[in-house]
C-alpha cells in the first residue's frame, strides 16, 4: 500500500504511510545523517590506507596523485549532474543507484591487484561520495520547510561533525585489527545496508515540474570552470606553474567563468527559464564552502605534522584532529538553537577560527600540556568555523526554488572542494607530496590564517575581522621574533588591547541595539494595544509579525475595545510602508479608540474612520492613501457576530475538521469616501458553527512565499484538530508561516476569537 505526503513543495510517496509515530519529514532527515556520514567516513579511510597499500600494490606518489585529481575533478561533474538528475527523476532513485555505485567502487579498492585497479575503485568512490552527498543535501532541504532550514542544517551537519570525530579515532585502530582490504569490505557493506535503508524507509521526493528550466549552458560552463580550476591546481605543485597544462586549464576556468556571466546577463527568466539564485547568496555560499574546505584540508595536513614535532603520539594527533569535529558539533547546535543570523555567525565565527588557527602552532610547541592546549585551539577553530559556516549554508539552501534545488545545491560541496584543492596548491600539500615538515605546517597555518580572515571580511562586519588581523599579525611577531620574555608580555598586551577593542566596539553596538529595540518596544506597546485573552462573551487571540525583523510597527492594526455596545474588533491593513504609514495607523487606532466608546453604530464608526483617512491623505497630499479595515461586534445581549468588510480579506471559519471562508459583502476601503452617509453601510450577520473559531488577517499572511514562489496555503494548513481554538490556531500560525518562508516581504496581523459558551 502506498501513500502520498505533502510537505511544502515537494511531493513525498511512501511505501508505508503509517509505520511508526516518528514524522516522515524527521525520521527521513534522520536517515539522511547517518547515510552522509559516508562522505565523511571515506577520505578517512583513504587517508588511513594510503600508506598501506604501497607495499602491497605497488601504488607510489604519482598513482595517488591521479586518483585524487581525476576523482575530484570527475567528483565536481557529478554533483551538478547527480543533483539534477534527482530534480527530474527522484532523489531516492538517485541516492539508491550513488550508493550501489559506492558499494561496487569499495569491492573494486578490497579486489585491487595492483596501481590502476586501485586508482580505478578511488575514482568511482569519489564520484559516488559525490553524488551521495549531493542527493542527500537535496533530500534534507526539499522535505523541510524553508523557515525550518537553518534548524535542521544545523542538527545534519552536527551529525556528519560527530561521524567526523568517531572516524578520524576508530578507523585507524580498525586498519590495524582487521588489516585494509577488511576495512574497505566493511565500507562495502555499510554502503549496500544503507541502500536497503534507503529504499525501505526513505520516501520517493519528486521536484514539482514548474516548467521553468536551469540553463543547461550555463550549468555546463560552471561545471567546466570549476573542473579546470580544481585540476590546475593541484597539478601546479606537481608539474609547476609555468607548465603549459596548467597554464591552459586556467585559461579555460576564466574563459568558461566569462561563458557563464555573458549567459546570466542575457538570459533573463521567463518562461521556460528558471530565475537564477540572488548572487549575493552564491557568492556568499561560494566563500563559506571554500573556507571550509580549506580549513579542513590544513588542519589535516599541519595537525599530525605538528603533534609529532611536539613528542605526541598518533592516537593523540588523532585526537587532536577530531578535536576539530567536536567544536564543529558544538558550532553547529549552537547556530541552530540561538538561530544565528548569517551575518552574526560571519562576525564571530569566522575570526575564532583565525585566533584559533595561529594559536595551535603556540599551544603545541610552548605549552607545558600540549596535548590539553592542542585540542582545545583546534576546537576553537572547528566550533567559529562551523558556528559560521552553518547559517551561510541554511540561508542558500532555504533561496533555491525547490523545483530546481538539486542542481543548485551542488554549489555547496563543490565550493569545498575548490577549497581543498586550493589547500594542495603548495609543493609540501600536493596530492604526491609526503606530510608537510613542522615549518611548513607552521605556515599552511598562516595561509589559513589569511584565507579565514577573507572569508570573515567578505561575510562578516569588516571592523571586528580588521581587530582579528591585527591580533594575527602581532602573534605573528611575537612567535616569529625569538624576542626576551619582557617584549613578549608587550606584545601580548597589545594583542589583548587589540581583541579587546574589537570587543568594546561589538559591546556599544550591542547595547546600542539594547536600546533601540528598547525604543521600538514601547513604541509598539504605545500604538499597538495587546489584544486580550477575554473580552465579554468572546475568547480571543492576536498576532502582529512585521516583515522587517527589529521593527516593531509597520502598515498593519488591530484592536480589540470592551465598550457599552459590546465588544468590538478593528484589524486592518494602511497602504504604503515607513513613517506615513505608521502614522496612519496611530491615527485610525486613536479614531476607532475614542468613536467605538461613543457611537452606537458600527456603520457610523467605520464612517468616521472613512473620514480619517481623508482627512490624513488631505493634510499629506496623498491622493492615493487608503486603508482596508475589518470591523467586528458582539451584540452584549444576545452574544451575535455582526461585520463590515471595508476592502479587508474576508474571515474564515475554523473548525475541527475543515477551515472555509465567509461571505460577507465588501464595502470600498477606508479613504475613498463611500462611507461617510450616516446610515450608508449596514452590518452584516455572522453565522457561526457552534464551538468554531473566526480568523481574521492582513495579507502578509496568505502572501508569504516560499522560495518557489508559492503563497501560504492558508486553508490547508488549518486543517488539523490540533489547532482548534484561539489560542491554538494563532500560535499555529505564528509557528506555521515562519516555516513556509526563509523571508516576510510583508507585515501580518492576525486576529482570532471564539464565543465563549454560555
């Protein structure tokens, strides 16, 4: 028996719909971590094995060296074409067929005979990893809401950091029980259990066919540009920069880069065409992968260099390597319970881990417990890394149209390989290179260094990574310079004054935001009145969200009055935005404050409204200043719902098992004078189902857009007995709308009540 889920864009079928408690969306995001973790098991155990098979096949320098550029640069190929395949054809049925692949390639390194049957089964395992990571990346963003992205990006990649620490520790202790070829068997078979996996519990996630296309060309020269550069440079160190090869792959990586930019400046989406993702969002996603992957590839290369030097056993070095998967897990929950913003996670993260990187060559070699200092820069580095690293990542992934996620998504694991081929770029990392000596080690990690505070300058706030590099550099000197222990202290304290300025700097802009939203509070307070929990004979509940994150009022009202015709609801909504718009709201809510304790009718009360309006698009030069508005009444002798509709949306009734809406006559709005005749407007009689709830919104609500485009399907989403009842339903909503959309365009105010039963 199958079944069909709907969440969000994507169309989910699943072979079992209702096996066990746990929701598809979370149990497949489950699955989908512990598959990833693959990706991140596997270099391991190349890296560990390397050694190994030397003696036994023959492999020498120049064999691994062609398996790591043809497998990264066949690995870059794959994510772009393993990531649109699963657009069209299902990313289960692409991640089945990449970890079968995986599967065969593992069996082909446990069978090797020799050099080319061994860089035969690295190629397929890079280009299977490849297409595994990108499928699952996709499949994780694609059954998750996009308000909800950042959370869950940051629980998956906490997972891979975890499966990280667990590999980098674990796999060189199996190698030695069980010996390489068991190992590479035991890969084999955990990729062929996570196929059955796979294909058991994951459900099928088909891309919507929104009939706009990527551009196939210009796909294909981003492809081409980042093979040609991933290739040139790791073949610059091997064959020289002068090389002719070398020099021709990086003439076709520009030439293919200006392919691309000519192809997005002339062709503009339409039909047929798929809008491209903002490139301020590329660009920032491109840096945040090359970051990391750099990184990454430092600190495996330096670390095991520098704890040797430093009398540090290779278990310990692995240890301290790993230390850099925990700080990342750490970096990862951190973004995503704080909900940190890209820009904040940039500020911080990204100069931790330039302080951190330079520290770990002084912790190692002057500390007194190099093996308690050692991990814990290197932590510092992962955790600032990864703390950065995971809201860039959430913030792209939440801006990709869904129908076109796969293809887009590949950006973000090829940025990190660009990354770390950039890292191999030197004579001592090359792919043929041994194990870089301790001075070397010492400055890949300043290359690092400055790699990082790019990264920070380019994301984050430019004074607080220009305090880092100071900082950097003066321990530059002070490690550098073998200088008398007085100059040391100097230069310590000026490393101190320096971090500490950066530090005063974000603390006034701290406290200076303090107050600021101190300010907008009150004044939020001062306009927009809290509606009560209970007003007569009617239970209610309000919501107001403005779409920019930090104001505290914008276009939209709302009002609930206790007065001696009963209690009476205004919700409405100003056109325009910024201060006119505000004050058009503190003047409608101060007329319908003073008007609804003093006029019997409601009729009257929307025609003074009506007369405000004009009055302020008058007094402004405003012709085309208006307002809609929705007026409520509870009768206080006999409980009935009475309404006016000045151009408002109309109301929905909420039941336990369906939500529909009311017809109630619209009136023109507020500001085009059809309501200033005394008598001229009548309300109109609700007739409520007993025990049913009555919303009413603004059209920020039903307008918030997915990265799709889609609107808020607001019907649909209040379906659900769990959400009956004031309370219950606007909490749902708040909660709701945020998920659907990574970004309010506009201001919603929502306004929910229910007659309280005799």
């Amino acid at each position: 028996m199958t079944g069909t889920i709907t969440h969000g864009p994507t169309t989910i079928t699943s072979a079992e719909p209702h096996a066990g408690r746990t929701s598809p969306a979370r149990a497949a995001g489950l699955l989908l971590a512990l598959v990833a973790v693959l990706y991140v098991i596997a270099p391991v155990v190349h890296a560990t094995i390397a050694p190994l098979v030397e003696p036994d096949l023959g492999v020498n320098s120049r064999h691994q060296a062609v398996a790591q550029v043809v497998g990264l640069a066949l690995a870059i190929a794959v994510l772009a074409a393993a990531g649109r395949a699963g657009d069209l054809w299902g990313r289960r049925s692409v991640l089945t067929a990449a970890l079968a692949v995986l599967c065969a390639g593992s069996l082909v390194l446990t069978a090797a005979f020799g050099p080319w049957s061994y860089i035969l089964g690295r190629v397929i395992m890079a280009a299977a990893l490849a297409a595994v990571f990108v499928s699952c990346l996709a499949f994780m963003a694609s059954t998750s809401m996009p308000g909800r992205i950042r959370q869950v990006m940051g629980g998956w990649l906490a997972a891979m950091s975890v499966g990280f620490v667990l590999a980098v520790n674990l796999v060189p202790r199996a190698t030695q029980l069980a010996g390489w070829r068991l190992l590479m068997a035991l890969l084999a078979v955990a990729s062929l259990a996570a196929l059955l996996l796979v294909r058991r519990y994951l459900p099928e996630a088909i891309a919507p066919d929104s009939g706009a296309r990527p551009d196939p060309v210009r796909t294909a020269c981003q492809v081409v540009c980042a093979m040609a550069l991933a290739t040139a440079l790791q073949l610059a160190p091997l064959w020289g920069w002068q090389d002719a090869w070398v020099g021709g792959l990086l003439i076709v990586a520009v030439l293919a880069l200006t392919a691309a930019r000519i192809r997005f400046l002339r062709l503009r989406p339409g039909p047929g065409h798929a809008a491209p993702v903002p490139g301020l969002l590329w660009a920032a996603a491109l840096v945040a992968g090359v970051a990391l992957g750099f990184t990454q590839t430092v600190l495996t290369l330096a670390v095991p260099s520098l704890t040797a030097a430093a009398g540090i056993s290779p278990a310990g070095g692995a240890l301290a390597l790993s230390a850099f998967g925990a700080g990342g897990a750490a970096g990862c929950l951190v973004a995503r319970h704080r909900n940190v913003s890209p820009l904040a996670g940039a500020s911080l993260g990204l100069p931790l881990a330039a302080l951190g990187l330079p520290l770990l060559h002084v912790l190692l070699n002057r500390s007194s417990h190099p093996m308690v200092s050692g991990p814990a820069a290197v932590t510092l580095v992962g955790f600032g890394t990864m703390l950065a690293m995971t809201p860039q990542m959430a913030r792209f992934l939440a801006a990709i149209p869904r129908p076109h996620l796969g293809v887009n998504t590949a950006l973000l694991p090829a940025a990190i390989l660009l990354g770390t081929a950039a890292a191999q770029a030197m004579p001592y990392t090359s792919a043929a290179g041994s194990a870089p000596l301790p001075s070397q080690a010492r400055e890949l990690l300043w290359i690092g260094t400055i790699v990082v505070g790019v990264a920070a300058l380019a994301l984050g706030r430019p004074v607080v990574a220009l305090a880092v590099a100071a900082s950097a550099a003066l321990q530059y000197v002070m490690v550098d310079a073998d200088i008398s222990p007085s100059v040391s202290v100097i230069v310590a304290l000026a490393v101190g004054a320096a971090a500490g300025t950066a530090a005063w700097y974000r603390r006034e802009q701290t406290e200076c935001l303090t107050r600021t939203r101190e300010t907008a509070s009150a004044l939020q307070h001062a306009v927009l009145h809290s509606i009560p929990s209970r007003l007569g004979a009617l239970h209610l509940a309000g919501l107001y969200r403005p779409a920019t994150r930090g104001t505290a009022v914008g276009g939209d009202f709302l009002e609930a009055l206790n007065t001696p015709f009963g209690t009476r609801v205004l919700i409405g909504d100003v056109r325009g935005k910024g201060l006119q718009a505000v004050q058009t709201v503190t003047d409608l809510l101060g007329c319908f404050r003073s008007r609804a304790h003093e006029t019997a009718d409601l009729g009257e009360v929307a025609a003074c409204l009506d007369r405000q309006v004009q009055r302020a698009a008058h007094a402004r030069g405003d012709d085309e200043l208006f307002a809609t508005a929705f007026l409520l009444q509870q009768d206080p002798d006999n409980h009935a719902l009475d309404a006016i509709n000045c151009g408002h949306l109309a109301p929905l009734e909420v039941t336990p098992h369906l939500a529909r809406e009311l017809t109630v006559p619209s009136e023109l709005p507020l500001g085009f004078g059809a309501l200033t005749t005394a008598g001229a407007i009548r309300p109109h009689r609700l007739d409520l189902t007993p025990g049913s709830t009555l919303l009413t919104h603004t059209d920020g609500l039903t307008e918030a857009r997915n990265s799709t485009g889609e609107f808020y399907p607001l019907a649909q989403r209040l379906s659900s007995p769990s959400h009956h009842g004031p309370d219950a339903l606007v909490r749902h909503l708040d909660a709701d709308v945020r998920d659907w959309t990574h970004h309010l365009t506009d201001d919603i105010a929502v306004v929910a009540l229910a007659v309280v039963a005799a």
